[in-house]
C-alpha cells in the first residue's frame, strides 16, 4: 500500500473524528506559522477541509538541484510560481487541513474528499520538487502514464517540453518571483452557496455550467444522477 491509500489508511488508525490533521507530502511544506489558528477558523467557520495553493520552489539559475542537510531552502530554491497552473496547466489546488476521516473522492488523490466543507480561505505550499533527480523521475513517470493511456500524462509532457525549449526552468516566463516579492494569490471565488474557496478551474466549470460560483461539492449537488 502506498501512496493516498496509505495515507487514508493511517489516518484511519490515528485520526479521531474531531481530530484536524495536516496532510502533505515530503517535498511539501506548509507555508502556515501558526497551523492552530487556521484550522480553529475553518472549526468556526463549520468547515472540515483547508486546501492550500501549490508554489513550486526553483533554483536562481532555473537548474534541478540538490541541497545539503544544513542548507537553507529558501536560499537553495528562491523562486516560487505557480508552475502547475501556468506551465503543466494542472490543479495545483490541495486539502492540506482535514478534520476527521474524509475520505478523498475516487481518483481525486487529496484534491477533493467526499462529504468535504470547504473553508474560504487557502494556505500556501511550498513545494520542492525540482531537485537533483527530478526530470529523470518526470522523464520515467511521463513513460509509464503515457503507456497507460492516462489522461494527464500530457502534464509531464508540458514540464519536458518546457525545459527542452529553455534548457532551464524559465520561472520569468511563467510568474516566478523571489520568495520575498511573492504575493501569495486569494481564492480565485467563493461558493455562492457555502463559501468555500474556489480554483480557477472550478470557477470557469460552475459559471458555464451553473451560472455561478460554486464548490464541487454544490456542483456534484446540482448535477443529475444517471437513471
């Protein structure tokens, strides 16, 4: 087991129902001093899930690299953007807060849970992926998806098409600034019915299709079932 099932599984063991937990991955760090007083406001606010905003973290000169135990990653990576949304054209939006044992719709990794109450902020995630190793990994990833037929197999594609045309990360071609002069970006809407934040992407879907903002949750509500 590996991998959300893993995950989903531990937090079965050792999360309690009222019980908030931080979900992330070893390359993400949440960009939350005080982790306490988000989730009591998502608590207040009757929310169950925060998401946070992926800001993949970059070399100055664009290169994967790696880092040394005592290096400081804000020096090693001092470039954040919002890569996935800009050059893999992906969802880089994520449950990083959860209370209680959501589980995570079918096929959605932790990007959607089912029963979820989204709160209407987001938090910001650090995300160093782009180390010494990374394009090899993106190169062997892109191979298998592709052979698999899988649908997003097209966002690796974008990542190596990307550094072979530049032979860099060109972070000043897709909204990279140095940490320091980065402006974290707010919840492109709010849930006309609940308030939970919403992605660009759900934004664009809800007001084609329902005429206003609205969550997956109030847009799964609105959706017809099959007879």
């Amino acid at each position: 087991m590996f991998g959300t099932a893993a995950v989903s599984e531990m937090r079965k063991l050792h999360q309690e129902d009222d019980e908030w937990v931080v979900i992330c991955d070893l390359d993400e760090f949440l960009e939350c001093e005080l982790v306490e007083d988000a989730a009591e406001a998502a608590e207040r606010a009757g929310a169950n899930l925060v998401r946070g905003i992926m800001h993949d973290r970059f070399a100055l000169d664009g290169q994967p690299r790696g880092f040394a135990p005592d290096e400081d990653l804000n020096e090693v990576y001092p470039i954040k953007s919002r890569f996935i949304r800009e050059v893999m054209r992906g969802y880089d939006h994520k449950g990083i807060l959860v209370k209680g044992v959501l589980n995570p719709a079918p096929g959605a990794a932790h990007h959607w849970f089912t029963g979820e109450r989204g709160f209407s902020g987001v938090l910001g995630i650090s995300h160093y992926k782009w180390t010494a190793s990374s394009l090899e990994r993106v190169r062997s990833a892109y191979e298998i998806v592709s052979d698999a037929g899988i649908s997003w197999a097209v966002e690796y594609k974008r990542v190596l098409d990307h550094y072979d045309r530049y032979g860099r990360f060109a972070w000043e071609t897709f909204g990279g600034r140095r940490w320091r002069e980065f402006e974290p970006e707010p919840p492109a809407g709010n849930c006309a019915e609940c308030g939970a934040a919403v992605s660009e992407a759900e934004l664009a879907y809800a007001r084609q299709n329902f005429g206003r903002s609205l969550c997956r949750r109030d847009q799964d509500a609105l959706t017809p079932r099959p007879a």
